[in-house]
C-alpha cells in the first residue's frame, strides 16, 4: 500500500548573512496510512523546518537543496500556490505549538473552524456549524455552542489546543503533523491533550508526524520513533523498542538524560539541624493603583522547612507560586509571614542583611535575562566576589568551578550559549559560597541532555560546599531522582509535602496523583 | 465595557483639561514677571500698564486669577479681545469650525490614500513598491510643515493656476469657490499626514502578515484572498483608529502652520494673530480650545476601540 | 563602539545617514571659514541671481550669496536642535526613571499627569512659551526643550520599567547591591541604548521646530541666515527665484532626515545580537 506520507533523501539550507547554514540533510522517513511517526530531536536539529517544508511554508532564505516530498501521490514540491490552498488543510493539516497565538483574535471560535470546514468539507454554513458543534464535543468540551461564540481569549490554552486540534481532524486529511502540541501546556492539560490524541488517532486512522522534545513521551504516543540530530535522522525503530535497544550513541545519550524517579542520583541524608524555616509565606504583587484595586495574594499561607544540604523540590503548574516564593525568600516580592534563619526572623525584604543574602543565593529561570548583557562574564561573576569580600582573582577558579574555561571570562553574554549562560549564572551564585541556592526552573528552557548536564553540576557542587537547593520546577520526574523531599502547589496553596519515599503510599494528595499520572516514565 | 470603565476614562479627559487650564494660565499669566508689561512692550506708559493690569485682573493674587479665570471660563466667557475688543469665545469657535473643516477634509483624504498604500506597501514588503513608498514616506516626516506647504504652493500654482493659493470661501456662501480654496491646504496637511499614517500602516500590516494566526488560517488551505480579506484587514484596520488619534495632535499644531501660510482664519491663525498681537485672552482661549479639542478626540478613540477590540478588559 | 558603527553601515540607510551627519558636522563647525562669500555681504548688481558659477546655489533679494548664507546658517539651527533636544531628554529622564522607580499610585499619578500635558500639541506649546519669555533663538531652544520633556519621559519611563524587569537587576537587588549600584551599573547601560535612538530621531523633530518657529518670526531672528528664516523671506520671491526658496528648505529636509536615518540605523544596530 502507498505510504501516506514519503519523504526521500531531503535537504535544505537557510542562507543568512553570516553564510550558508545547513538546516536538514539526507532526511528519508515514510509513513504508512494510520501510522504515527515521532519525529525527537533537540533544539537546532531541525525537525520544525521538515514540518514547515512539509506544509510548503518555509522562509524567503530557505533553498532546498535535494530529495522529494511525497504526500500519498503528490509531489508536494511540484504544487502551484493554488494546488497547495486545496492539499493545506483538505490532505495534510497541521496543529502547532503555541495553541494562543494560532487563533485570530478578532474572529469567533465559530467562524475559525466553520470556514476550513466549508472549504474542505463542502458544506454550507448552517451544516458547517452543525458539524462543528459535533466536532467539539468530541473532543471534550464542554457546551460547544457557547464555545463557537466565544472568541479565543476567553478559553483557556488547553481548550485552544483542542479546538484547533478539532478543526485539524475535522477537514479529514491523510496526514496530520503536530508541531510539539503540549510544550506550551502545563504538565496536566498536555497529558490530557496527548491522551485525546491517542483516542483519536485510534477512532479515525489518520497518519501523523508527531514532533518533539520529548523522547519519553513519544514513545507512548508514536508507533514508531526517528531521532534527529544537527538535521540528520540518526536512528529509526518502533517505540517500544527504541528506549531498550537503541543504536546509536546520540540515541543512547538521549536516553540516559531522560529523568526517572525510579533513578535516585543523590543519595545522602541530609542532617537534621533547620536552615531556614518560613511560616505563613504571602505574596503580594502589585500595588493599588489610583483606582484599582490590589490584585489578590499569589500564596497562600505557605510553610516551608529547609534542612541544612537537603534539597527540597517546589512543584507546581504555572499560576502555582512556586516562583512566588522564590521571590519572596530573596526579598524580591512583598510577602507576609515570617522566615527563620540563623536565629533570626525576618518579616520582609528590609530585614534581610548581608549574611542573609549572602547565604541565600538564586538561579534564575531564563539565561537571556539573568545576565547583564552589558557586563563581561568575568565582572559579572566578579561583583559577588566584591560585595561578599571574596578576591576578584578567584574568578578563574569560579568558571572552572561550573566547568568552563577560564578565558570565558572576556566574553560578553551574547556570546555563550542557554547551557553555559545557566553555568554562569550558578557559579555567581556560588561566588558567595551560600548555604541555599533556590533554583527557580533553571532548567527548564534548556535540551533535555543540557539539563542533565546542569544537574550533574549541581550536585557536584553541593557535595563540594554542602549547600542545601530550594529547587523549584514543574517536572516531578526530575525532582524525584534528586530531591529528599517534596512541596506540591497548586493555585497558590500548598496542597502536599511528602519525603521522597512517600511516594507511592495511599495518603497521596490526589493533585499529586494527577501529577504523577501526567509525568509518565517511558516505555521500554 | 462597563460603565465604570467609561466614567473613569471621562474623568481622566476632566482631568486632563484642568491640568491644561493650570499650565495654559501659569504659562501666560502667572509666569510673566509683570504680564502687562510682556504685553504692551517696553515703552508703555505707567498708566497703560496699570489700565490694562485693572482690566485683566493681574493685580489679584495668582490663586485668585486663576479661579476667577476658571470660573468664567466653565460658563464661555474669555473676556474680551485686546485687539479687537470684541467676545472672545465666539470669535474663537467660528475660527474652530473652519479648522475643523480643514482637518476632517485631511483626515478623510489621509484615510483613503494612506491605509490602502501602507498595506499594499506592507504585502509588497522588500520589492520595489514598497521600497519607493517608504522612501515618499520618509521625505514627507522629515519636511516641516511650511517647507512641504511652501513647495507644494510653488508647483502646484504653476501647473494649475485656477487654484487660489490663499483665502479661504465659506462653503455655506458658494460652495464650488469654498472648494478650491481649501483644495491646496487639504492636499498639504494630506501629503504629510499620509507619510505619517502610512509607516504605521505598513508596519502594523506586516506584524499581522507575520503573526502565527494569519500563518495557521494560510495552512489551513484558505484561499489567499480569503486570508487577507478576513484575517489581516480586520486586525491591521483596528490600530488606525490609535493612529489617527496620534495625528490629530500633530495635526492641530501643524494647522497653525498651514493656516498662517494660506491665510485661511481657522483657530491656528486665530492665534498666531493673536500671539504676535500680545492678546492674552485670545491665547488663552485659543490653546484652551486646541488641548481640549485633543482632549475629546483622544477619549473618542479610546471608547471606539474599547468597542471594537475584543481581546482587552474593560472594567 | 567600532563595532556599533560597523554594523551601522551594514544596511545603505546607515551609510547615507551617518554621511549626512558628518557633513552637517562639517558645516557646523566650518561653515562659516568654507563659505565663498560672507553671509551679510550684499552685490545688488547681482540680485536673484540665478545659480552659476558666481552663486553656486544663487543669490537672494540683496545679492547675498545662497550658498555662503546656508554655510553659515548651519550653525545657526542644527546645534540649537541638539541643544534643545538634550535639555528636553535629560529632564525628561529624570521624569521618566523618578516615576518609574517610585512604582504604584505616584508613578500612575506622575504618568497621567504628564499624559495631560502632552494634550498641548509640541508646536503650541513652544508658541506658548516662547510668546511668554520672548522671541528670539535661545527662548526657543528652552521652548523646544520644554515642550519635548513629557514625551521623552514616557519613553524613559517604559524603557526603565521593562530593564527593573530583566532577571540580571533582580539578582542585583537579591544579591544586596546599593540602589545606586543597581541604577548606574545595571540599569542605566540598558536603558541609555533606546533613550539615544529615540533621542536622535527627536533631533530631527528639533531641526523642524526650530525652523518652524524661525519661519513663523518667533525664534531666530533677522538678519541671521537660520535656514527657517531664509524660507520665510523667500516666499514672496517664490515664482520669481525658486532657489532662494529650494536650497534652505533642502538643507533642513536633510538635517531632519540624516538624523533620522542616524536613529533608525541606531536601532537596527543595537538590537538583533545574532545574525538570522
């Protein structure tokens, strides 16, 4: 039988002004009708450029330099501009990444899908609206009449998802590419995305692409997984072979940085003396303006305990507070309550001294934005040396410290990549040899195999200096392999804390369980 | 949008006239060491100085001007005109209504040439078009007003003599002649209002023609025009109205300039006139009315965008 | 700083632009020494005289060289501009960061009532101004200045605002740092970029101002050959030489323009970091 959808031996270049770049190259994938292909690669591999391509919509600078694209008989490439307005959509449709800016905003819910149905589907407008309606409900939400009135801000990301993901499957194409679907959905509404497209691939046949990041989650969706690297397929096998039996050395790397509770990296116990104690945490943001009124408060009464060298994991969605906290601890944000440390207690950012903001460090989440992009790296890593009375000539030892080279130390922040503008960004926090670190999702924006990386530091460097972590993330998977113990928060409250091994106990909250359930291991 | 949202954006515009009433005074009456002085020149005679102080008031204390001033001012008195000594504010609101006219021609002739222009411009983006636009473009925002006024009355007038280069008709007298009078000011307060109006155009235009949504609705296999029509001019037509607001503003100072060169009495020349004249009332009515005019038309954009866009909050 | 201008020069906007301006510097500083003929001298034998080899740009209603006059009066406008627009950015500033390190109600009620006096058009309110303290050229830079502060102080105020945003002066401020640390070493190189773009175009804003207010026998005044001014006399010889009436109204068209460009180019070079 014909394969739904063939590519053969592609490449494709970007031309910008600093030179050819490659982008893809000898790319050959076939996928038969009703099978799903996971497409895994990291950043810079190329794998969003071969969907893009698929759907004929590649950039003025790209130049394709080899192979075919065949989709069931047509040669994609060979399509004029009006050939392609009928195969977009009608053959091949597409879902992307970030559900909120997909939809217009000045249109309703209603028109956006009525007008793919009435061009793909043949129907009138009354019919179209009937089938649409039908087609919400399939995909679970609920009233979907109201919802074709609504225009997209007033539905939540998730429900954007499934919209555009109804209005994918609606014009019945062969193919359907899923560009990273959940990576803009938080833990839980993505698992649920990811199990209705489990359901429906299995109700309609329908062959998918499905593109990510994500290796462990593949193989639960995918029936077959093609690892790309540096736009190259380095390896291709059926999915639940391709976690217990990989081939290739990028594939088996790939592997070992995926998290696993069940992998413990860290296997002390901490002591039991109490580092810092905060009691009764609120966060306030905001101020009243001249006639607003002040927001309401992110936390809610949070209590946390932090014992010397533990590392003690904050998870939560976003809208949690678990930044909200890291915030407030740093004397970055208005709060409430009390923090005790070292004998003493502070009530907010004013009674924070020197030994305190000396001992309690942060990381922040984005690379780009923590490091002054006016500052070489070796002033920036030598302020805290200057401020805490360190010496300026430690800087050296500092980059080698977090496994970069010394003479990083005349670059500019630009000049370095996420991965080691993160490396920095922790050795400045260690400049001052802290007795806390929070790390508030440092690793989130970063490859899978980079974080690993990160993680490796870290705990070498705590059992270098014996510093305890406040490490605050939305990946339970990878907080279990390191933490001892664990905070859960939800809409500003803290819902669950349990010690690591508690974790499979009947006590569980039941938003830690939906937690779980969501942050599968893989398969294999 | 609620109704508390427009009350407060009503009291916002309140606001903003009594901070303009505040400086419109401090800088004209309050400020002046000695604003007789500043306005009957230097060889005043010491009675002149002190008639004029007794007429003006100036020998109150500056609160009390001030709420003198205020107070007559709410109910549409300005005083009189040291000129002409005739009412101030009626003087002044004829003047108005012929600006008006003036700009709304300009405004309604920018709209029609500009937003077409920077949106073709915009899907022509990096061809030759788009590139010959932007270049007309830059010239008009970097001619002042006089410069632009001045060429175009010299080119114009030689190829098309019929068109008077100064006076102005009152369309309610003969329409036809009121007509060709207000061709050339229109058509020069247009040509640097449409290179204004029409960057805008072009850069709005093309943060749609980029934006994820209208990259979804042509993946979706929808027809090009259906793209454009439906997607792009509905999003690319809502910040004209951000737009024109802006230029109303520059169109009000540019009309001073306009008005002084075609010698059309509009409120800009009212006030030139009455500037170079020393006429303190009239200044003082003259900007009064200018700010205020902003004023409104700023709140006016404001409630008829807050009506049309759905994605903001309004409460 | 090299390599800023090398990226400037990348694209031709860049190149004109900073041409023009080094030009005008030229002019500025020598216009005076390079002009053929005095700027006052008057030939009455060679009234309107067109432009040739005697007047390279002609002569106006006295004979007086065009050419000689623009030369001379470069120094006459464009410093004046960049005076008024200096004076204008810097209280600006100080309005700009103030209310937005004060945060919360005084911050909205310092904006709103800095929205309110934008209310008053630029043009009106340097007309204000300058009828109050006076014409002549100084009184019109301090007009120009005044009237640009409010606009200048939005622009510094969201600069400021998004930079106290970036995680780098979070973790100053977490780190422990002195507010003035945080102000002049973290904050201010962040926000001087943007401030210096919008500063420049405003430049060109100043040029045309200043010529306005001169055209309209409120700034410079006679006999100094201010380019507005030279328009204004040359009106009413319009139709009888164009080029009395041309050159001064190109000369001002290129200021505003070669500052412009300088500013756009600014922009384009201070802001894609990597090349795509």
């Amino acid at each position: 039988m014909r394969a739904a959808l063939t590519i053969d031996n592609y490449g494709l270049d970007y031309l910008t002004a600093s030179g050819v770049v490659p982008v893809l190259r000898d790319v050959s994938l076939a996928i038969a009708p009703g099978e799903v292909l996971g497409l895994v690669g990291e950043s810079g591999s190329g794998k969003s450029s071969l969907a893009w391509a698929l759907m004929r919509h590649l950039p003025a600078n790209a130049r394709e330099i080899s192979g075919s694209l065949q989709l069931g008989d047509i040669d994609l490439q060979s399509l004029t501009a009006k050939q392609l307005t009928a195969v977009r959509g009608r053959r091949i449709g597409m879902v992307f990444q970030d559900p909120s800016t997909a939809l217009n905003p000045t249109l309703t819910i209603g028109r956006q899908i009525t007008e793919a149905l009435m061009r793909h589907r043949d129907l009138n407008a009354r019919d179209a609206k009937a089938l649409a309606i039908e087609l919400l409900g399939h995909v679970e939400l609920r009233d979907p009449a109201a919802v074709l009135r609504r225009y997209p801000h007033e539905i939540s990301g998730g429900e954007k998802q499934r919209v555009i993901i109804a209005t994918a499957f609606g014009c019945r194409p062969d193919v359907i590419l899923f560009d990273e679907p959940t990576t803009a959905l938080d833990v839980i509404t993505g698992a649920r995305i990811i199990d209705l497209f489990a359901r429906l691939r299995a109700e309609t046949g329908v062959a998918a692409l499905y593109i990510s990041h994500d290796l462990a989650m593949m193989t639960r969706v995918a029936d077959r997984v093609a690892v790309i690297r540096h736009g190259r397929i380095v390896e291709q096998a059926k999915a639940s072979e391709i976690f217990s039996r990989p081939q290739h050395d990028y594939t088996r790397s790939l592997i070992a940085a995926v998290p696993r509770p069940e992998r413990r990296l860290v296997h002390d116990i901490p002591g039991t003396d109490v580092l810092l104690q905060a009691r009764g945490i609120e966060v306030q943001y905001g101020r009243a303006g001249l006639f607003r009124a002040a927001p309401p408060p992110a936390t809610k009464a949070v209590d946390i305990d932090i014992r010397a060298g533990e590392i003690v994991g904050v998870v939560g969605e976003s809208g949690s507070g678990k930044s909200s906290i890291a915030r407030a601890l740093t004397g970055l944000a208005r709060f409430s309550g009390a923090i005790s440390f070292d004998g003493g207690t502070l009530r907010g950012a004013g009674d924070m001294g020197a030994g305190y903001r000396r001992d309690v460090q942060i990381v922040f989440q984005h690379p780009d934005s923590s490091l002054n992009p006016r500052h070489r790296i070796g002033e920036i890593l030598s302020r805290p040396l200057k401020l805490y009375g360190g010496d300026t000539a430690a800087v050296p030892r500092l980059l080698e410290q977090v496994r970069l080279p010394a003479s990083y130390a005349t670059r500019w922040p630009h000049q370095l990549s996420g991965g080691e503008k993160q490396r920095v960004a922790i050795a400045r926090a260690f400049a001052a040899r802290p007795r806390l670190v929070i790390c508030d999702e440092i690793t989130a924006p970063l490859d899978v195999s980079v974080q690993a990386q990160i993680i490796d530091l870290l705990l070498a460097l705590r059992a270098e200096t014996g510093a305890a972590y406040l490490f605050i993330t939305h990946d339970l998977n990878l907080i279990r392999q390191i933490a001892h113990r664990i905070v859960v928060m939800r809409h500003g409250q803290l819902v669950d804390s349990r010690a690591i091994d508690a974790f499979g106990t009947d006590d569980v909250h039941p938003y830690t369980r939906e937690l779980m359930a969501a942050s599968p291991a893989p398969v294999g | 949008m609620s109704f508390a949202w427009l009350l407060r954006r009503l009291l916002l515009m309140i606001y903003t006239v009594a901070i303009v009433c505040v400086l419109v005074f401090a800088i004209t009456q309050a400020l002046p060491a000695d604003a007789a002085q500043t306005l009957l020149g230097e060889n005043a005679s010491p009675e002149a100085l002190a008639a004029v102080r007794t007429r003006l008031g100036l020998d109150d204390p500056v609160w009390l001007q001030f709420v003198h001033w205020v107070a007559r001012a709410v109910s549409g008195n300005f005083g009189v005109s040291m000129r002409t000594g005739l009412p101030v504010a009626p003087e002044m609101l004829t003047a108005l209504s012929r600006s008006l006219l003036l700009a709304a021609g300009s405004l309604a002739l920018t709209l029609l040439v500009a937003v077409p222009m920077g949106m073709f411009a915009a899907l022509r983006q990096g061809r030759v078009a788009d590139t010959a636009t932007s270049v007309i473009a830059y010239l008009g925002v970097s001619l002042p007003e006089f410069v632009t006024a001045t060429v175009l009355a010299l080119l114009l007038t030689d190829i098309v003599p019929w068109l008077p280069a100064t006076g102005y008709v009152s369309p309610l007298e003969n329409i036809g002649l009121a007509l060709r009078h207000l061709a050339l000011p229109v058509l020069t307060v247009s040509v640097i209002l449409v290179a204004h109006v029409m960057r805008m155009m072009r850069s709005e235009t093309l943060d749609v023609l980029q934006s994820d949504y209208v990259r979804a609705a042509r993946l979706k296999g929808l027809p090009e025009r259906t793209v454009l029509v439906r997607h792009v001019m509905g999003n690319a037509l809502l910040p004209v109205i951000t737009i024109v607001a802006l230029d109303v503003g520059y169109l009000l100072g540019g009309i001073i300039v306009i008005e002084e060169i075609f010698a059309i009495p509009g409120i800009g020349r009212a006030l030139m006139i009455a500037i170079t004249t020393r006429d303190l009332p009239s200044i003082q009515a003259g900007a009064m009315i200018m700010a205020t005019t902003y004023a409104i038309t700023n709140t006016l954009a404001d409630v008829v965008y807050a009506l049309l866009d759905r994605r903001i909050r309004y409460d | 700083m090299t390599e800023l201008l090398q990226r400037m020069i990348r694209k031709p906007q860049g190149v004109i632009g900073l041409t023009l301006l080094v030009a005008l510097a030229i002019l500025c500083l020598l216009g005076p020494w390079l002009a053929p003929y005095g700027p006052e001298k008057m030939d009455f034998l060679g009234r309107f005289r067109a432009p040739g080899w005697q007047n390279w740009l002609g002569a106006d209603q006295f004979g007086r060289d065009v050419l000689s006059r623009l030369l001379s009066g470069a120094r006459a406008t464009v410093p004046m501009a960049l005076a008024a627009t200096l004076a204008g950015s810097a209280i600006g500033a100080v309005i700009g960061i103030g209310s937005a390190y004060l945060g919360g109600k005084s911050d909205e009620a310092i904006m709103r009532t800095n929205d309110a006096v934008m209310a008053i058009p630029g043009l009106l309110m340097a007309l204000l101004l300058v009828s109050t303290l006076g014409n002549g050229a100084g009184n019109a830079v301090v007009a120009i200045a005044l009237a640009f502060a409010p606009g200048m102080a939005r622009v510094t105020r969201s600069v400021a605002l998004a930079v106290r945003n970036q995680d780098y002066v979070k973790a100053a401020v977490a780190r422990g740092e002195a507010a003035a640390h945080v102000i002049f070493r973290e904050m201010l190189p962040n926000v001087m970029g943007p401030i210096i773009i919008e500063a420049t175009i405003r430049v060109s804003f100043a040029v045309m101002l200043f010529a306005t207010l001169s055209f309209l026998g409120l700034g410079a005044q006679p006999p100094a050959s201010e380019w507005g001014l030279m328009v204004a006399d040359a009106r009413q010889y319009m139709h009888r030489a164009p080029w009395i009436l041309i050159a001064p109204s190109a000369a001002i068209a290129l200021s505003a323009i070669a500052f412009n460009l300088v500013g756009d180019a600014l922009r384009d070079a201070l802001n894609p970091r990597d090349d795509r």
